[in-house]
C-alpha cells in the first residue's frame, strides 16, 4: 500500500522546482513573449537553467542521460510550471517526446533521448487532425514506397511544433479513416522537402502549430514501433501526457485561486472586505474541496503509472477529465472575484483563463476522458 | 512474508470458519443493521452469533486497545480487515454511536474508570448510546445550548430540551452537552456528561420524518441526576470534546461518498435500470450525469484516503473533516438522485416487497439529511473559509 504523500526527494524536487518558475519564469516573462510576438516563444536562458536542474530528463533513464525520476517527479515539475505559466518545451520535448521514445523506439531512436535530457534536441507530437481530439481517427496517409514510405496530411495543433528538431506523426498504413489498427509513429525531420510548419496563436501566448505533409519522403528507419500498431503505445503515451496536463492543470489553477483569496482579502467594497461576504466565502470553500480532490487524483494517476497499475489508464483520466472541470470553475471565477479588475489585460489572472481552455482540450477534455472512465468502468 | 500478510491469512481463514453465512450479503434495509443495547431485537441467531464473535476479538472496534475489550490493531491491520470483510461482503456486525462517536472521545478525554465502565460494554455491543448535542434553539449554532446543569456538590440536576436526538427511544444511554456555567462566554460552560435513559426525568417522543420513520425523538430532562464523575473530560471544558467528536462524527457521515462493501456501485445499479447498449449505458445523458459522478467519487475516495496518509506522516492540513464531510454527503445526495433517475418511475414505488428498487424512495429521502446531521454543509463551508482560507 503506497501512502498518497511524496517522498522526501520527490519534495525536493517540487520545491527545486517552485523556486526556478518563480524566479526565472515568472507570469511576467510569458506576458513579455506574448507581447513581443517572440520567435521562439521560450526564453532559451531559462532553458538552459532548466535542463541543468535536471527537469528535461526527469522521465529518462540514467543510462540515456536522464535522471529518471518518474512520473511523480515529472508531475511535480509541471505542477509548479502551470503555477507561473512558464513556457518551455518541457511537455511537448521531455513528456511526450522522451515517452513516445522510451515506449516505442529501438535502440538507435532511443539515442535522442540523450538530446532531450541536455535540452539541445527538441521533439513534438503531431496526432491531432481536428479540432477536437481523436487520436485514433487518422486520415493522414503513408504509403509504401521503395525501401521507405510517402507522407500525406495535415496535422494540427501540434505543441511546440514549430521549434522541434524531430517530429513524431501518426499516419495510416492500413486500414480505414476510424480504424484503431493500421496507425504507425514516424519521426520526421521538419526540414525534410514536402514538410510545412506554420505557427498559429491562441488564447494562451503559447506555441502550437500546423503542420502539413506533402509527398513526404522517409525511410522505414523512421517508423517509430510496429507499424500498423501504433496505437497501443500511443494510447499509453496519451494516457502520461493527459496525467502531466492535469498536473499542470492544478498548478494553474492553485495559483489562480490564491490570487483571488488574496485579492477578497484586499479589494474593499461597502466599507469591509469582500472576503468577509459569505457569498463568496462559500464559492472559495467550495473551490478549495475541489482543488484539494483534485490534487488526489493527480498524485494516485502518478503513482499507478509509475507502478505500471492496470487502473493507471483510467486513473488518468479520470485526473484530466477533473482537472479541466475544476479548471475551468477556478479560472471563471477568479476572473469574476476580481470584478471589473479580472477582465483587464493588466492583471494576470485573466492569463490563467486563457491557459486553461487550451490545456483542457489538450489531449481531449471532460467529455472525451469521462467518456472514457465510463468506458472502463463497464458502462 | 510479511507481518500484514500473515495477518490478511489468518483474518481470511477466521472469517471464513466464523462467518455465518446469512451474513455474507449487503443490507437489503437499514432494519438489517445489528445496534445492540439492552432491548435489542436481534433478527437472527445469525445476527446474534456474528455479534458474539466479532466482539470476541474485539472487532466491532479493531482500532481500540485490547486493555477495554478492543481489537488492538494497527492502522494497516484494519484496513486488511476491512478488505476481508468486504471480500466476503460480510455485514459490519455492529452500527454503534459508541464506536463512533462517544467511545473515541472517552478514549482520548474520559478518565480511567470512565474507560473502564462504558467501553467494553460498547465493544460487546450491550450498551447503545445516543447523542444529545441539538436543541431547538441550539442547532448549527450548537454553542448557544441552553440545557442546564446545576451543581448539586456529588452530581449534577439537569434540565432542559434536546431535539434530533437519533435513536434516543432505543438508546441506553444518552452523551449530552449541558450548560454548566451560564455567567461565561458561551462555548466556555459547556460540559459533556453521560446518564442512562432510565434515569427519572428522561423522556422521549418520536419525531416522524419525510421518509415516514422515525428514527429521532425529542428528548426532554426534566430534573435529571447526573453523577460528577459522569462528566467527561473538565468540567466547563466540554466544548473542545464536543468539536472532537464532531470531526469523528464527520467522517462517519461524509464516508457515505463512498460506496459500501458489497454493495453495488452506482454504474451497476445504473445498468440494472437503464440496460447496455453496444456496451454503453444506454441512456447517453445519463450516462454523463453518471460518469461525472464516477470520477468525483474517485477524487472523494482518494482524498480521503491522503488525509488518512497525511495525517500518518504528519503532513497536510487539519480540519479536512470538514471538507470530507462537505464533499461525501453531496455526493451521497447526487448517487441517490442519479438512483432516482436511472430506475424511473418504476424507481419511486412507494410500498411492497417486490420493487425493482427496493426501499429506494425511503433511502432517497434519508439521504437528505445527510447535509444537515452533523453539522450542515453551510457551516462546513464556513469552517473551511474561517479556519483554512482565513476569510473574515
Ligand atoms: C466590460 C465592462 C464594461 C464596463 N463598462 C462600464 C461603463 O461604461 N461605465 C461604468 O461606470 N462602469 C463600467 N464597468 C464597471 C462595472 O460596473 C463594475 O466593474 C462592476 O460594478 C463591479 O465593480 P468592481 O469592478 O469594482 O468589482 P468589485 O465591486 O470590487 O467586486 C469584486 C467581487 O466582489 C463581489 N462583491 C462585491 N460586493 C459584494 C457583496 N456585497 N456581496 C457579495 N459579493 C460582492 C463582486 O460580485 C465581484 O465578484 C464596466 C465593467 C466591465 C467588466
Ligand atoms: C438525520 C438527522 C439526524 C440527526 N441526529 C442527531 C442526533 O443524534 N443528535 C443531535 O444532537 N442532533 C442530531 N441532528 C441534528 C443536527 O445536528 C442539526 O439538524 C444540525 O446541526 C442543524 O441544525 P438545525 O436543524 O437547527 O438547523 P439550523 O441551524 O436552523 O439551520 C437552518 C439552515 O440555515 C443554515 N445556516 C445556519 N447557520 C448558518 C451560518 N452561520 N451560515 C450559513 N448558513 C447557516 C443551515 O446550513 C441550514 O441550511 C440530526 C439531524 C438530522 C437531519
């Protein structure tokens, strides 16, 4: 029976990872990169402090460079990332990047992860083809040809994807457009001929984007697994990332909900403070349960991935289905506790709303999860 | 193997020999619960004999020291015990305010003879208590209690009104919360005394609710005697033993977010109403209604299971009772209108003994008290406000 508290290193590196956000990337950085339209959309010196604390790697194995903290670790670290919005390639490169290798690549591809843990090699994911996520609905095509295969699709909201070194995409190889087998991973070079990767902006300042593939020419070294049966691990892989975004769901959302209790604590109205009218009081007691629940859920889906449990899938899920329903109630109101304050530019929380709704939908929302926890659960 | 092991082994093979079958099945109705006391009725010798055998080896209070007739066993061992009790779906042997809410504060408040004279007659079961804290003036606001307890030198004459107070026409002996200075700030002259329901001046009058039972009373004292060395804990230091016992009292009420051994989940007692299609419930708002609920019972389930582990290693914040408390009879309420809703209107057959539902409407409405026993979820909401989120 293992206790649902983090061990004494697993703390550690929580509060190691506190203190880089809060210093080094606070919400004001990611205002910055919004506003100057950054190129790169990250700030490589924060990066680098990053990786030289180790962060990049904390999901590899050491004999690849990594630290291999696991997935508890890994939560932590992005907990704490969703508290002051940082942006970094840290999900897309050192979650989902390092994974998809660690579940489904041979020798040779596993030597990327090395690039990954020293933050030189930058990976994304390209799944998604619609605007709502169906991981399993690929119409992105890759026939045989030669040695090798020919790529064609379009592939949208890509995290990360116009900065990554190598891209990873699903294409089908057999089957129909609904089909769960008949999906194989490539790992494709952005700058191969045919490849396009058009950054688009959202609500969040952060970076996404599409990515097209016309008569894309690759080698079979580039099928990442079996082909044909990609989806086993790449339903694992999505059941890690959706686990990581819940963490950095409650990390956002923590940190939203104490600048709005702060704010109640401050913000003075018909001669007292607006925290001592019980109206509120409740809708913030009622947001702390929330929270608090939610933060279980979060560490139990950790600990079942790490322990390889047969209810991590479902564990996961239930945590992003949670986590984007508390999110979405702790963002709406913390906008609405700070009154005409909440919808100005100039105060941050209004950020935390618009980082959220992206990460809801990342890897599907409360619907697509609690859709599938009724799945597992038989009904 | 382990220490734990062997424990689960040799738990596994006693409750198996000692188990008696016709306990081995969830409560078809609340009548099935075994109370105990002086006038029980026991419904078998089934019922009677699983009682015997569990209080034999202190198992109606597994976490209480043996010295008054408790099981003894570390956190780990109960839960293993739990978990063979549900393997088997063998029934809880004893429902007890004893075990739940008086005996816990005795423990840790009580002196040495008060130990000694009421626990292990709650272990066995022999004793049943209620618990005398409202009054029709003193509810949520429970510190503004106005039963008064006049010092006679050796004991006390109490007299005044209780409400609300569950099972007080079956009960043997009553814990209530008397004013015994009335000159101080209000929650400092409070005391928690003990008496037995046979005492002159004690009575009670059912109080029927919206499900039709009538499963509390209103109790009047009327010139009570209550022995001084009744009074748990200090006198005028009762206010602190009563909060205690309310955070025990919490968490028994807020565990009905979780669903009981052996009995059915509520996606199975969904199915039951509904039906599969192509393996999906085959009402689909339902279904989301009920899956909504699966995974906030989940968070539920486990943050309770956190508090426990926290509080173990000494982390985490106190006064979660409130919350679990809050969360778990929401969340009762919800399974129950969900309930409700899946068997239709096949699902509120009032009487008879043959409804797809069973007693679902009585259950149903029992359910909403939830909310309000034990303190309601308005002041649960005030108490995380004030005490954790430090809004005033
Ligand atoms: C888009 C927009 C357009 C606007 N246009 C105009 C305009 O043209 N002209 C103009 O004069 N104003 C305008 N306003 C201002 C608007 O009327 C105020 O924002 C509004 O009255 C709330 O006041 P506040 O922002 O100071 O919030 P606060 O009063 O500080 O409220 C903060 C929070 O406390 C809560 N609260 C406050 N008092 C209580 C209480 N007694 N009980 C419970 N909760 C309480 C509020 O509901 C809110 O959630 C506009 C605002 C917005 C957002
Ligand atoms: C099934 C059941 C069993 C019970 N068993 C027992 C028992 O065995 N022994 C016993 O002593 N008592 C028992 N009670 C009584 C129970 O403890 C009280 O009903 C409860 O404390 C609420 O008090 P009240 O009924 O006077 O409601 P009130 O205090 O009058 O509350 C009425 C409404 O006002 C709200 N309210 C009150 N104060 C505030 C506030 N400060 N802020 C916001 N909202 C507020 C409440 O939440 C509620 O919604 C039982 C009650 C029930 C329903």
């Amino acid at each position: 029976m293992q206790k649902l508290v983090l061990t004494e290193e697993q703390q550690m590196l929580k509060d190691a990872a506190r203190g880089l956000f809060s210093e080094q990337a606070p919400v004001s950085q990611l205002r910055k990169l919004r506003d100057e339209k950054d190129a790169l959309g990250y700030v490589p010196e924060f990066w680098n402090q990053a990786v030289e604390l180790g962060l990049a790697g904390t999901l590899i194995p050491e004999s690849h460079g990594g630290s291999e903290f696991g997935h508890v670790g890994m939560g932590q670290v992005m907990e704490e990332g969703g508290r002051t919005l940082a942006a970094s390639p840290l999900f897309a490169s050192g979650v989902l990047g390092a994974c998809a290798l660690m579940l489904a690549g041979n020798d040779s591809q596993k030597d990327i992860l090395k690039g990954i843990a020293d933050g030189s090699h930058l990976v994304a994911l390209a799944i998604d083809e619609a605007g709502r996520h169906q991981p399993f609905r690929v119409a992105t095509k890759a026939e045989v040809q030669g040695e090798g295969f020919v790529l064609n699709g379009r592939k949208t909201f890509v995290v990360d994807g116009h900065i990554a070194n190598t891209l990873i995409v699903s294409a089908r190889t057999s089957g129909g457009e609904r089909d769960e087998s008949g999906i194989t991973l490539f790992l494709v070079d952005p700058k191969a001929e045919g490849v396009s990767v058009e950054r688009t902006t959202f609500p969040d300042g952060r970076n996404y984007a599409k990515v097209t593939l016309e008569n894309v020419a690759v080698s079979a070294d580039a099928v990442l697994g079996n082909k044909d049966q990609a989806a086993s691990p790449l339903q694992k892989l999505l059941d890690i990332g959706s686990a990581h975004l819940a963490a950095e769901l409650l990390g956002l959302s923590s940190e939203a909900f104490d600048r709005a209790v702060a704010y109640m604590k401050e913000r003075k109205q018909f001669g007292v403070y607006i925290s001592s009218f019980q109206a509120l009081q409740h809708r913030a007691a009622h947001m702390w349960s929330e929270l608090e629940q939610l933060k279980s859920m979060v560490l139990k889906a950790f600990m079942a991935l790490d322990a390889n449990d047969d209810q991590a899938s479902m564990l996961a899920s239930a945590a992003k289905a949670k986590a984007s329903q508390v999110a979405e109630l702790v963002t709406n109101e913390g906008v609405q506790l700070h009154g005409g304050m909440g919808m100005t530019d100039e105060f941050d929380i209004g950020l935390f709303m618009k980082r959220a709704r992206p990460v809801q939908l990342m890897l599907g929302d409360f619907r697509y999860h609690a859709d599938r926890v009724a799945s597992f659960k038989g009904f | 193997m382990t220490d734990l092991e062997t424990f689960r082994q040799e738990t596994r093979a006693w409750l198996e020999e000692n188990c008696p079958q016709s306990m081995r099945s969830p409560f078809k109705s609340d009548k099935d619960a075994c109370w105990g006391g002086r006038n029980f009725q026991f419904q078998s010798d089934d019922q009677r004999l699983w009682l015997e055998r569990m209080a034999e080896k202190g198992w109606t209070a597994p976490d209480w020291p043996t010295e008054y007739g408790g099981g003894g066993l570390s956190r780990d061992e109960h839960k293993v015990l739990l978990e063979e009790m549900s393997r088997i779906q063998a029934r809880p042997p004893l429902n007890s305010f004893g075990i739940w809410m008086i005996g816990p504060a005795i423990l840790k408040f009580g002196s040495e003879a008060l130990k000694q004279q009421h626990l292990p007659p709650i272990v066995r079961g022999e004793i049943r208590w209620c618990q005398g804290y409202s009054e029709p003036g003193a509810g949520s606001d429970l510190a503004g209690l106005q039963t008064k307890a006049e010092d006679k030198g050796d004991h006390f004459i109490v007299n005044g009104q209780k409400i609300w107070t569950s099972y007080a026409d079956k009960a043997d002996w009553m814990f209530a919360l008397v004013r015994t200075n009335p000159d101080v700030k209000k929650q400092e002259g409070i005391s928690l005394v003990l008496f037995d329901m046979e005492t002159p001046g004690v009575s009670t009058r059912p109080i029927k609710l919206i499900s039709g039972e009538s499963p509390f009373c209103e109790t009047f004292l009327d010139n009570v005697r209550v022995e001084k060395d009744q009074v748990v804990g200090d006198v005028d230091k009762g206010w602190t033993i009563a909060k205690y016992l309310l955070t025990h009292e919490r968490s028994m009420i807020g565990n009905m977010g979780s669903t009981a051994a052996g009995q059915k989940t509520l996606a199975e007692l969904a199915v039951d109403g509904v039906g599969l299609e192509d393996g999906k419930l085959a009402d689909p708002m339902l279904r989301t209604e009920v899956a909504s609920w699966v995974i906030d019972s989940i968070g539920y389930e486990l943050t309770a299971e956190r508090a426990r582990d926290e509080a173990k290693s000494g982390q985490g914040v106190g006064n979660v009772s409130a919350m679990l408390k809050y969360a778990g009879t929401e969340l009762n309420k919800r399974r129950y209108e969900l309930l409700v809703a899946a068997y239709g209107s096949e699902g509120l057959l009032w009487e008879g003994d043959d409804r797809p539902a069973g007693a679902l409407p009585q259950q149903w409405l029992r359910t909403k008290g939830n909310s309000i026993e034990g303190g309601t979820t308005e002041v649960q909401l005030n108490i995380i406000a004030k005490n954790i989120l430090g809004l005033g």
